[in-house]
C-alpha cells in the first residue's frame, strides 16, 4: 500500500468522524470509530514526509499556512459553546496546529543533532506543551505520536508507540478503569463508569487499527496530489462550517 493510498484512507475516515461530530444529532456518538483510523495514518504520513523531504524549512512553513487558513473552517464547524460564527485562534484549534507544532519540533531536533544529544528533545516538549494550552486537535498526544514516529522509523516499533499515543490520548478511559476496581461494588461503578470504559475501550480498539495501514506501507509515494491533500481540509471544514452556522439539518 503506498503513501498516496493511505492519505485516502486517512482522508475519507477524517471525513465521516466530522460530519459525525458536525452533527451529532444525527449521527451515534458510535460512528465516530471510523475517524479513529484517520489521525495516526496522517502522523505517520508526516514523520515519513519529514524524513524524506529536501527542506525540512518549508514543510513547516507550508503546514503553519494551512493552520491559519483552516482556523476560521475549523471554529465554524465545531463551535465548542462560542456563538456562531465566532473564531478563537486560542480555543480548540485545528489539526494542522498540531502537524505544525511537530514539525517545529522534528526541524529543531534535526537542527541541533547531534552536537546537542537528548537536549535536542526539548524544542518538542515545548511543542507538546504548546498544543496543550491552545487546544489543538490531539493535543500534547498527537504532537508526541508524530515525533516518536519520526524518531523510530523502525516498522517493528509501531505497536508500541501506539499503544503509547492510546494511553495518553484516552487517558480519561484507564483513570475510569482504576476507578472501576476500586469502586466499592460493582452496581456502583457500572453505574456511574460503566459507559466510559466501554467507550474508552472501543476508540482504544478502533485507533489500534491504523496499525494495520502503516504496516502495509511500502514506501512508496505514489501519485503527487499534494495540495489536493492540503486543501481538502479547510474545504471540507467550509462546507461544514457554513451548514453548522446555519443551522442546517438542525
């Protein structure tokens, strides 16, 4: 399966878990699990970019223009308790904050290699922490995964640094778990947890599955289309945005 396949895949699940999470009332919080598959296929997809890219510089740049471009799409379609058409830079941002906040931390880590050791981990920590205060899609996790990606290119590692992504990202679901067997019956903590384990456990399940893309990854780009791949979503996100706003299908 090559490069251009996988963005596909990527790209068509990110797209069913938004129109799913646009519109909530019509769609089960359940089929949300199809877009578990989308995020770790694209930070795949980039930490494989940023090692075979000629100029580490204008990838960043080029992720950091479709942030800004994507910012104003993105606080239209989930609007997260703002007033309609109300755009906060600094409130749950979009994904490709995330993707530009990894990549600052790759491009400094290639910087500063080898003259700077582990230190050159740093500028990604900060970068984790980053996505952490402005909220941006996955957060803290997300930048994490892409880094980890980058820095163990090795196939064989994949499972558990996504197992890692997974603990950090569902957190929520193991704190439910511990609290589940050290409730005091079981009626009690099915009561008030029983939801979110089995939820927890679900998107834990669905996003473990992207595995199975990466793994069938063989290295091969395959047809260009980039901007088509950038462009499609802030596009989507538009087209979304403005039936949100409207309250269309309300």
């Amino acid at each position: 399966m090559n490069g251009f396949t996988l963005k596909i895949i990527a790209l068509v699940t990110m797209f069913i878990d938004h129109i799913a999470a646009a519109f909530p009332h019509i769609f089960h919080p359940d089929f949300r699990l199809i877009g578990r598959l989308s995020f770790p296929i694209f930070a795949f997809l980039i930490a494989e970019g940023f090692r075979r890219t000629r100029d580490p510089k204008k990838f960043v740049i080029r992720l950091a223009i479709f942030a800004l471009i994507s910012e104003v799409p993105f606080d239209w379609t989930f609007p997260r308790g703002l007033e309609p058409w109300h755009v906060n830079p600094f409130y749950n941002t979009n994904i490709f904050v995330t993707l530009t906040l990894a990549g600052i931390g790759i491009y400094l880590y290639k910087k500063m290699q080898p003259e700077w050791g582990w230190v050159a981990l740093m500028p990604g920590t900060a970068a984790a922490l980053i996505a952490n205060v402005l909220g941006s899609d996955f957060a803290a996790p997300g930048v994490i995964l892409i880094m980890a990606m980058y820095l163990i290119p090795n196939k064989k590692y994949i499972i558990p640094v996504m197992i890692g992504f997974c603990v950090l990202q569902f957190g929520g679901f193991y704190s439910g778990v511990l609290r589940f067997v050290s409730a005091y019956s079981f009626y009690t903590a099915m009561s008030f947890y029983g939801d979110q384990i089995w939820h927890g456990i679900l998107m834990t399940l669905a996003t473990l599955l992207a595995v199975l893309f990466m793994l069938s990854y063989n290295g091969k780009r395959g047809p260009g289309w980039k901007w088509f791949f950038y462009a499609a979503y802030p596009a989507h996100l538009l087209v979304l945005g403005v039936l949100v706003s409207l309250g269309v299908f309300v």
